[in-house]
C-alpha cells in the first residue's frame, strides 16, 4: 500500500513540476503491488485462523476429551504449517 501511495505522490509530484506527463500504461506497474496485497491480505487471514486453531486444541480440549496424544500430534502438524 505505502509503494502505491508513494508512487501516486512521485508522479503528481513530478507533473506539478513542470515535467513530462507521465503518458504510459501504469498498468503493469500497479498490478503487480496490487496482486501481493491481495496475496498478503489472504495469507494474512491463513495466519489468524491458524492461530485460532490453536487455541482450540489447546489445554482444554485435552482436559474434555482425555485425547492428549492425539492432539498433541495435531498440534505438531498445525505448526509445521506455520
């Protein structure tokens, strides 16, 4: 995001000043932030919910269930993800 804004302040920047307008396709310089966005935004979400995952098989699921090994070893299959 702070690439994009910057990018925007360089070009209007840059126009204010008298130079050359910036008479191309932005296109392709504005897609590719734009896609990592999405993907960071996506893997950020992966992330939260991995994180409440945890949580989840925590000390008190153990406690209901009584199935200590078994989510002991979920639990080592959910970090390796992270």
């Amino acid at each position: 995001m702070k690439w994009k804004t910057k990018f925007e302040k360089t070009k209007e920047k840059l126009e204010e000043e008298g130079g050359d307008r910036w008479d191309f396709d932005q296109k392709p310089i504005k897609e590719r932030p734009e896609h990592m966005i999405k993907v960071l935004d996506k893997l950020k979400d992966i992330v939260d919910e991995l994180k409440k995952f945890m949580v989840l098989l925590g000390p008190k699921l153990k406690a209901v269930t009584g199935n200590i090994d078994n989510i002991d070893e979920l639990l080592k299959s959910v970090k390796k993800l992270n």
